[in-house]
C-alpha cells in the first residue's frame, strides 16, 4: 500500500538554487540522461557536477531532478588525485593537489575526522560533500556561493560545500542510503573520463 501511494504522490518539485540566468551545460543534460537509459547508476541517485560551472545536479534513483545549486570546489584546477591525500591534515596539502577529481564515484554517509558526519563521495582520496561552515571568515565561502562568476567557487581543499539548506532538503534525504556521483573533468579528456557516455554521445552527434 504504502509503495502503491508513493507510486501515485506527484513528485515533489525540485530546489532550484542556482543563480539567476545561470544555465547548465549541454554536457551534464545529456550525461543525465545517458545514466537513466543505461541504469549506469543502477537505480541508486545520483549527482552530477561541473566544476567549471561550480555547479551540482542531483537526480533520485527514477532519474527526477532533484535539486541543482552552486557549489564550492577545489582552488586548484585539475582532475587528479594525489598518492596518499587522505592521510594529510588539510594544512598539508599542497596547493596543487588541493583539486577535486573527476569521475565516477560510488559513496555514501559517513564520519569523518573534521567535519562531523559527511557524504563520503570518495573515502579513498578524501573527498565528501558537506555544508558550508563558517571556519575561516576571509574565505568569505558563502558569498562565493551566491557569486554568479564560477570562478569565486573554487577554494577548497578538494571536497565539494554547498549551502546548509541544500545539503538538509536535498543531499540528506536523496542520498541517505549511498548514491553515484559523476564529477566531469576539467582538464583530463571526456572521453578518458567517461569513454563510454563519450563514445556514445558521439555516436548519437554522428547520425543527427
């Protein structure tokens, strides 16, 4: 009964906090909609997120959106991990290694030393999703996140900050059993990324 009524509940409308005239890139649509045709998140939610629009996209396991906002990134430009990141203190790391990697991750809720109970987007390599805090005032990060100019977002250490309100009505809920995240590249190839979304987008640009 109870599947039956949720089957038939509207589906509730998604948070849009992204700023105004602030479009989304064809890449992130059209990687969207390759993940639902494929089941490439196999039914699990899912986040995309486009470092060079500082933005993220979150998708139910049907494939809704679920909510897109701005987003903080890391304040180096790079789709690399460094060897041994996650056992350094933020302090530590070097600013050329402060990047957040792009590709596909498999995640979930989790503790974590300094921020309190995160959304672990890769444990390994000590990248997660959590809400801005106020630490240091200077960074100023939540006027970076009202900033149009994607380029105010970067100033992490590697993890991935969104507004408080965001994480609790959307992150908190969507993911709160794991989820699949997509981090596009900035630097590194589409197609060393994600070959085969790449392969198949160029296949479908081909034959139009």
């Amino acid at each position: 009964m109870a599947v039956a009524e949720e089957a038939a509940a509207p589906p509730a409308a998604a948070v849009d906090l992204l700023p105004q005239g602030q479009e989304v890139a064809d890449t992130v649509i059209e990687l969207a909609g390759w993940v639902v045709a494929t089941r490439d998140s196999e039914g699990y939610p899912f986040a995309i997120m486009d470092k060079a629009a500082a933005q993220i996209l979150v998708f139910g396991g049907d494939g809704r959106l679920r909510g897109a906002a701005p987003a903080l990134f890391g304040s180096a430009v790079g789709d690399h991990i460094a060897p041994g990141i996650a056992g350094l203190a933020l302090r530590e790391i070097p600013g050329k290694d402060r990047t957040t990697p792009a590709g596909r991750f498999v995640g979930g809720f989790g503790p974590s030393l300094d921020a309190g109970r995160v959304l672990w987007v890769d444990y390994d390599s000590g990248v997660s999703i959590h809400p801005t805090a106020t630490g240091v005032r200077s960074e100023k990060r939540a006027e970076r996140l009202a900033s149009p100019q994607p380029d105010d977002n970067r100033i992490t250490h590697g993890c991935i900050n969104v507004a408080p309100e965001f994480y609790g009505q959307v992150i908190e809920p969507v993911f709160a059993r794991g989820g699949v995240f997509y981090i596009l590249p900035e630097t590194k190839p589409l197609a060393e990324v994600f070959p085969e979304f790449a392969q198949g987008r160029d296949t479908a640009q081909r034959s139009e």
